[in-house]
C-alpha cells in the first residue's frame, strides 16, 4: 500500500508531517498528564482511554469549523 503512496508530492509531505506532528502533540499534552495523574495501572490504563474522547472532540470541533469555513467561505470572499 505504501508503495503506491507518492511521497515526492509535497502535499503527501505535508499532510503526513501534520499527522506526525499531530499525534505527537495529543501524546505529550493530553496522554502524558493523564498518565501521570494515576498511581495505579488500571487508572492509567482508563485515563488513557478516557483521552480518546478528548481527541474525538477535538476532531469534530476541527471538522465542524473546517466544514463551516469552506461552507461560508463564498459568502465573504
């Protein structure tokens, strides 16, 4: 599958790095604090979780204000 990726297009590029970048930044500011919160692995386990629902949200919030931008953009261009 990835062989059929192209990877000199920098659109690729870039989408692949924002997804990088992405991820990482859900890790260190949201997994990590919620890992640390816990003393026990269950806890840990279940706030890490529990995070998803942070990413969830965070997803839609970007796709409803993406979508409302491209949905409105004509209007005030």
């Amino acid at each position: 599958m990835l062989s059929a990726i192209d990877f000199s297009n920098p659109v690729t590029i870039s989408l692949i790095l924002t997804g990088v970048v992405a991820a990482g930044a859900y890790a260190v500011f949201i997994v990590v604090p919620a890992w640390a919160s816990y003393g026990r692995a269950w806890e840990r386990v279940a706030a890490s979780f529990l995070t998803l629902f942070i990413l969830a949200a965070m997803i839609g919030l970007g796709t409803a204000l993406g979508g409302a931008i491209v949905w409105f953009y004509d209007q005030y261009s």
